[in-house]
C-alpha cells in the first residue's frame, strides 16, 4: 500500500521562521553507546499549533484530543492560489471533510521564503464555518509573514488545531487516513509532529 510521510526531516538545515529557533544537535560518546543532545523550539521542523500558541488559557499540547489528529483527511492542491488562500481556493471543496491539509507551491521549499502562501482571515472563517478540527498547510505558517495573528485566533479560537510546515509535494489531491501524533509536551504550546497519510481505500 502507498503510505505517505508528509513530515520533513528534522535537522539544523530546517526551514524555521525568523525569530523561531534553529535545531541544534551534539552527539554524546557514553563509552559503550550513544546519546544526542538536542536543543529545539515547540514549533521546529514539521509542528502543531496549540491554541495556547496564541490564546491566554487556551488547550496546550498534551490537551489535545488525539481524535482531533486522527481520521479522515482531505488534501486539496491550492498551488493555483498565490501568495494568498483565500475563499475562492475552498469553496465547494470542503463539504465532508473534518481534517484539511494545504498543497502550495512551498512543498518541498527548504528555504524560507516571507512571500509563502497563506490562508485569508475570509478564508479561515469558511474553514471553521466548515467544521474543520485540524488544519495543516506545508508552508511555514498558515498565517502571512505580515499578518497580525488574526488568521491564528480565529482557527485556535473556534476549535481548528493548526499542523505547519507539511511537505505534501508527493502527496495527490484526494481523501485519506491521517495520523499526526505530537510529542505529549506537558503545558506546551506547540510540538513537533509526526505527520502520515494512506489511502482511505486501503488498510495497514
């Protein structure tokens, strides 16, 4: 059967968002074995957006349902869409699906790039119109480098957990299973994540 890892590697060449920070990793000989060191940041490489990310009191990581992460998930190829995913790129597009994950033209990037696709306060609005419980995007933020963390709170506010930084260049437009599987982070407000697809057609 076809799985597909939608998880990018994570390593100090990372793609991370300005200010965020860069994965480090020494290596520690312990004579007969060995450990690694790693220094990290709750948003580094492929990661989830706990509503405590943006919200005062809000679900932290180890809160999350995992019911929310796993399921039926629709992948839908938005790369037409420009700098800006906005209600035009959904419409028509989300009827039956609970977990939605963004294709763009940034799929595989490993550079940043502040011009990244981003998803519309309008566009977030019909997601959580739709009922959308989590929201993964393969750019660096669901929202635009410039934005004013609106698109944030109105997904985090309304029940829409948020996965970032996706590689989905493999990945064809459809429905699938999807399992994203955080670390259980105690009070944090974000985690890296695990991310894996398989045809819903189809079973492990």
């Amino acid at each position: 059967m076809t799985i597909y890892d939608i998880t990018r590697d994570l390593s100090g060449e990372t793609v991370i968002y300005p200010g965020d920070i860069r994965p480090r990793f020494r290596e520690i000989e312990n004579g007969q074995y060995r450990v690694t060191e790693m220094v990290l940041g709750s948003h580094s490489g492929t990661h989830i957006d706990a509503p405590s990310h943006y919200l005062e009191g809000g679900m932290t990581v180890d809160e999350i349902p995992p019911r929310m992460l796993m399921g039926p998930a629709r992948v839908l190829d938005c790369s037409d869409a420009g700098a800006v995913i906005g209600p035009a790129s959904l419409t028509g597009r989300l009827a039956g699906a609970s977990r939605l994950l963004l294709r763009t033209t940034f799929s595989g990037r490993r550079e940043f790039d502040p011009g990244y696709p981003a998803l519309s306060p309008e566009a977030a609005g019909l997601v959580v119109e739709a009922g959308i419980t989590c929201l993964g995007i393969d750019t660096p933020s669901i929202e635009a480098y410039d934005g004013d963390g609106s698109v944030h709170r109105r997904l985090l506010g309304n029940g829409t957990v948020i996965l970032e930084l996706l590689d989905l260049s493999a990945v064809p437009e459809g429905d699938y299973f999807m399992v994203a599987l955080p670390i259980r982070l105690k009070g944090a407000d974000g985690s890296p994540v695990r991310v894996i697809l398989w045809d819903t057609e189809e079973q492990i």
